[in-house]
C-alpha cells in the first residue's frame, strides 16, 4: 500500500513552511502535511534579511509574508556611525502563520507533538504513526559535537511608546553600549510610528543569556534614546549558532539519511546566523526535485548544504577572529572595520557572496585584533577544536 503522504515537514518552522509554501505553488499536485507542535506554526520570531539577499524571483514568491520593508539602516561604534542604502525586510511570526494556515489549509495541523521519527515515518504524542515517502525534519537547530560553535544569543522586546519614537529605518547594530564581556550591540526595527522592536544582542561564547540583564539593558537603552516605553507587546527570544570549525561529513553521517531542514540542516550565514536566505534556496531545490523520496531529499538537501559549507569557509575564518582572538570587550573593533568598507562588499557579505577581491580587502591593511592572536586563531584553533578541524 502506498503511503498516506508524498512528504511529511516535521516542524513549522522557517524552513519546513518555506517548503510547504514553495510547494504548493509549484507541485500542488504533491500530498504535503505540515505538522507543528505549538498552536500555530513560526514560534515567537522575527526574521529580516537585506534586498541583495535573495533574487528578484525569490522576492515575488516571498513578498506575501513580508510584514515590513524599510529603506537604508543605521549602524553605530565609537568610532563609526553610518547609514547604509538598500531594501531591509521582516518577516514577522504573525504574518508567517496566517499565510501558512491559510496556504495549507488542513494539511497543517498544528498541537502535534512528535516523540519519533524516520526517514519515512513519524510517530505522534497519542501513538499515531504517519507514513510518507519522505520526511523532513526541521524542528530546530540541535547540538552537534562535530562542529564548534559560538552563539548570537538575543532578547527581542516589542514596545509601543507613549511618543513617536522618530526612527525612519531600522539600527542594525549599536555597539556603542558597554559591551559585557563579548560583543553586545542593540538592534532596532520601527515597526510603526510609535512601535518599536529593540534586541539586546550578544556573540558570547555559549549559547547562554541572563534574561534579567537583557532586559534591564534594553529599558536602559531606551531612556538613552528618549524612547518613552508605554506597553509591552511581546517578548522573543533565541540562540543563533555561529560556525567556528567543523568536521562537515562526520557532522551529516550521524544524520543517518535523516533529510533535514533549516538550522537542524546547518544552513545559517556563518557570521550572523541567519537562515532565510538559505530556506528560500533549499524551498526552491526541493520543489525542482525530480523524485520527492527519503533518499533523493536527503542527496538534494546534502549537496546544497556541502556547496555552502565550502562557500563560508572565509567566514569560519572571520569568526574565528571575532571570537578568538584579542579581548572580548574590543571584538566591536572588528565589526567597526568591517562597516567602514565598501557597500557593495558589505551587501556581498550578508548574501554570502563575496569574490576573491572582496576577501583580500577585508583583511588588507592593520587588523583591528593583535596579529599573533588572529594567526593563532586563524590557523591553530583552541585544542577542543583541533581534535575535530577539517577545513
């Protein structure tokens, strides 16, 4: 007997809805069953990515869940303030959610809490099993002891003000806050005229976050900046991973054919860990795929994922800099070079882009960290590390 479903996406989340929508525009012939096991699917996020990011094709399959676009950003340093041009777009939870249900229909259900799975089966919470050609899991990044890791961890606010807050576009990055021991910085979205999101940002070493300081942090920030916070909306928070060194094959032979999506897969940006760009490809190669079964899914999501592991090498490289090497109260210096170069370098940079020349002209003139320190941490890692380096 066939099974019930051509595919199973274990998760709503970013990844697996970006599927689940790309596939009902292009193969709506496809039985496709999203399963999710909160009340809606996309969580508590917010997630932005720069116009250069994504193709002007991407941009029109996309544009239904983007709830924001702004202009430029800002971004801020001691030594540095700067505004940049180009297209900055959210996507917010809420909206995700609502084109989902809508888009899916009854083939999302959502409370469906997932105890077991397979390349080709799951098995809910009440003891149901579901069979499928093929299954994806995208529930979520997951720790992996063969790759080394740092963490973008962040608590999200989002805030209407008693007075407009007066912000055109969003801040980026201010680093100009003390910065506790790693690089912090405070990232802000006007949502509307009296609406704000603000972030208290940290790359720390763990994925770890007083949630207490964090949020005296960002009521502290706001009074700095006149910002006259009226109610609390909502709270989001997250641990972005940010690649160090890894052994990229041993990583995806413990996945044991398993086909995987989104974080789980490893398919963030190095340096900033943000996945969408990467969900929208891999959305785009799973619908083009010839056969949808276990095992060409696992091959199409393999080779993608080894293509981008290969293509970030240089920007393991940054984060190693970034993390390693020099005192963590100075690690903004690095990111205050980087703002000063070229826009289209920056903008290459975000999409993950960058050419030869690129390369050179980010680590061209003085290092903004010791130079033994950015050798050692380039080249001969932590000993944790070196057990399990294959660049």
């Amino acid at each position: 007997m066939a099974p019930a479903w051509d595919l199973i996406l274990a998760g709503g989340g970013l990844a697996n809805g970006l599927i689940a929508l790309r596939l009902r525009q292009q193969r709506p012939e496809l039985r496709v069953l999203l399963l999710e096991a909160d009340s809606q699917p996309g969580g508590n996020h917010t997630w932005s990515f720069h116009e250069a990011d994504l193709t002007p094709e991407q941009h029109q399959w996309l544009a239904p869940l983007v709830a924001h676009r702004w202009q430029g950003y800002d971004v801020r340093f001691p030594g540095l303030s700067r505004t940049l041009a180009g297209e900055y777009l959210s996507i917010t939870s809420t909206r995700f959610a609502d084109v989902l249900t809508g888009t899916c229909g009854d083939t999302l259900h959502t409370h469906a809490v997932i105890t077991a799975l397979t390349p080709t089966s799951v098995t809910l919470a009440d003891g149901t099993t579901l069979q499928a050609r093929a299954v994806i899991d995208g529930r979520g990044y997951r720790p992996d002891r063969h790759l080394h890791t740092g963490s973008q961890s962040f608590l999200g606010q989002e805030w209407r003000l008693s007075q407009p807050h007066g912000l055109t576009r969003p801040i980026l990055m201010d680093a100009t806050v003390n910065q506790q021991g790693g690089y912090r910085f405070v990232y802000t979205l006007p949502l509307s005229a009296t609406e704000l999101l603000i972030e208290d940002t940290h790359y720390v070493d763990a994925a770890r976050l007083d949630l207490d300081v964090s949020r005296q942090n960002i009521a502290d920030y706001a009074r700095q900046q006149g910002w006259a916070l009226e109610r609390l909306n909502r709270e989001e928070q997250g641990h972005l991973p940010i690649m160090l060194a890894g052994d990229f094959q041993a990583s995806w032979q413990a996945k044991d054919k398993q086909p995987c999506s989104g974080l789980r897969a490893g398919l963030f940006h190095a340096t900033t860990g943000y996945s969408l760009p990467h969900a929208v490809a891999l959305a785009e190669a799973i619908a083009a795929s010839a056969e949808i079964d276990a095992a060409t899914l696992f091959s199409v999501i393999h080779r993608y994922a080894l293509r981008q592991w290969r293509e970030q090498r240089f920007f393991r490289t940054l984060n190693r800099m970034l993390f390693l090497a020099g005192d963590a109260d100075k690690r903004w210096q690095v990111m205050q070079r980087f703002y000063s170069l070229n826009e289209g370098l920056i903008a290459r940079f975000y999409a993950g882009q960058i050419t030869l020349a690129d390369k050179a002209r980010i680590l061209a003139g003085k290092p903004p960290v010791p130079v033994g320190e950015a050798m050692l941490a380039i080249l001969k890692l932590t000993p944790r590390m070196r057990a399990f380096h294959h660049e």
